[in-house]
C-alpha cells in the first residue's frame, strides 16, 4: 500500500487555504475548527444544516461548485446511541450513507486537493482482536446494536479507498476511539458513559446526595480520548499522511470504569460514597485501539485524562449547568 509522510514536507503550509469543515457546531468538528483557528488558517468555510442540507446532492454539488474549497474534513454524521440505532436504522444507514456519497464525490469533481473523513471504532467486529488493529477491518461481525451507523462508516472508508486507486485523489480516512470533551452530549437519557458520570456526580454534589450507583462492576477496560487531541490528530494527518488504509486514533491509554468514575467523582467533587451495581450487566470487557500506525507516523497524544476531564468539567458549568 502507498504510504507517504510528507514526501513533499507540508502539504498544509498556506495558512489561507479555503478548507471546508463539514459538520463544524459537532463534539468533533468544533473542536477541529479551534485547532485549525489556532494553527493560523484563516479561510474556514463553515455551513449550519440550515444553510446546506449535506444530504440533498444537488445542494451539495453547487456549494463545491461555487466555493470551490482545497481541504474538506467530513465530520458531518447522524449519532446516537443505541436505543436510536435500533429505533431509526433506516436513518443511520440512509442519512450518512447520503452524506458521505455528496460530499465525497463532489469534493473530487470539483477539485479538491485532499480530503480526511472521519470514522467510528464501531466499523470493526464485536468480537476483534485486542488492541484492535486497522486490518481487523472485516474479518468478522459487527456488534448488532449499531451496524446500520458501522456499515455507512465502512462504506465510506471504502469509499475513499476507491476514489483513490480508481482517480489517484488523495481522499484518507480516520478512526477515533471514544471521544470526550467540550460540546459533548450530557443528556440524561443518551450520552456516553464519561459525559453521563460527570452529570451523575454534579446532580449528586449539588443535590447532596450520599451514595451514586453505578451499573456492574467497575472492571471494563475503556479507552478516552481528549476531542482536542482527535483535532490535532486530524490536522496531522491532513498535513502528512496520504495513505489507501485507514489509520486509528486512540490515546493507548486504558482506565477501568471504576478508575473513571473515581477520577471523575474527584474532578467533579463529589464527596459522597461510589457504589457498584453488581447485578447491572458490564458489557464489552476490554475495548482498545491499536494506534501504533499513527505513533508511528510521529503524532502523540497530549492531554491526560485527568486534565482532560477538569477541562471538560469546566465547560459543563460554564455551557450545561446555565442553561
């Protein structure tokens, strides 16, 4: 497989270049855009849902035709979690499958040098090898609870392969691990484990509970990372990677449940009791990414998970709590 990191040095180096940020107000396109903003590019183009509606073609094809953007990151995706999956398939395979076949093709007709989608670590099977590499892609499969939203990811990871043996364009693809941070879902009902612990132990401080209950054991093993680092990532490899295979994006790092909600019941400053829930099923017991591809690519993560989550918690009061 062709794999080149920077043969040419930098692709990135004009900071005025027009990139297109699909997906910009998300947990993972915000956070790609402060980066980009930090890193001195000053030719963002931005577009609500409002203003294009990724999953009308047409629209799609006169927003490329008329901006004419270098870079494009194709953050843009319908999400949920599992009880959406199951309730509104059609959506999670029709919507993103939608978005993914608009963009892409449009970014390549229209001229763009480069373009990185963004996956899920959700495309590989239920049941893969761990740490999971990017070859486990495939081999079995999927974890039945979200395959519609896993088969639109593969898909266009396979997309993105296409276009480049069929035309030679540079399309790559990414696949972070479990993300957290700022703009994050806290809903009560559907957010994540990290975001729904930290809401947990905030209505527990504020309310002066005695005790939060978590489900099982506490001993699953979880990989976080910080949206941030994903962002840096994302630029990295925008910058230098060009490659056929997708390319994991994980922390390396990996803390038990219980390590979590320790951690987070500390940050967050909950001074009552933890208790477990025995009877509450665990779920997957160990769930890791292999990112030894992208190490060794030259990018590392930077921020702690201890850091991450004060950040995080700051963000909660100042975005959540004053709602």
């Amino acid at each position: 497989m062709a794999e080149t990191i920077g043969s040419e040095g930098s692709s990135m180096s004009d900071k005025s270049a027009k990139i297109f940020v699909a997906g910009h107000r998300g947990l993972v396109g915000s956070a790609i855009v402060r980066k980009l903003q930090e890193q001195g590019f000053t030719n963002l183009v931005l577009k609500t849902h409002a203003e294009l509606d990724l999953t009308r073609q047409a629209d799609v094809e006169s927003f490329f035709a008329q901006e004419k953007p270098v870079y494009v990151i194709l953050a843009a995706a319908k999400v949920g979690g599992i009880h959406a999956n199951n309730t509104y398939p059609a959506d999670f395979i029709g919507v993103n499958l939608q978005i993914q076949t608009n963009v892409i093709h449009s970014a390549y007709e229209h001229g763009v040098k480069k373009l990185l989608f963004l996956g899920s670590s959700c495309i590989y099977p239920k049941f893969a090898p761990q740490p999971i590499p990017e070859s486990a892609l495939l081999t079995a499969s999927l974890e039945p609870t979200n395959e519609w939203y896993a088969i639109a990811k593969i898909a266009g990871i396979k997309t993105c392969q296409a276009y480049r043996i069929q035309h030679g364009w540079d399309a790559i693809s990414g696949m972070p691990t479990n993300l957290y941070g700022p703009n994050d879902n806290f809903h009560p009902e559907n957010s994540h484990v990290l975001p729904a612990l930290m809401r947990r132990f905030h209505e527990a401080k504020v309310n002066g509970a005695e005790e939060v209950v978590v489900w099982g054991t506490g001993s699953p093993l979880r990989e976080f990372l910080h949206v941030d680092d994903l962002a840096d990532a994302c630029v990295f490899l925008l910058d230098r990677y060009s490659g056929l295979e997708h390319v994991n994006i994980g922390s390396g790092q990996e803390v038990t449940i219980r390590e979590l909600a320790e951690l987070v019941k500390e940050v967050v400053g909950f001074e009552g009791k933890l208790g477990w829930d025995c009877t509450k099923p665990d779920g997957t017991p160990r769930k890791l990414m292999d990112s030894s591809k992208l190490a060794s690519l030259g990018w590392t993560p930077k921020v702690s998970l201890r850091d991450g989550l004060s950040q995080t918690y700051d963000w909660y009061l100042k975005n959540v709590c004053n709602q």
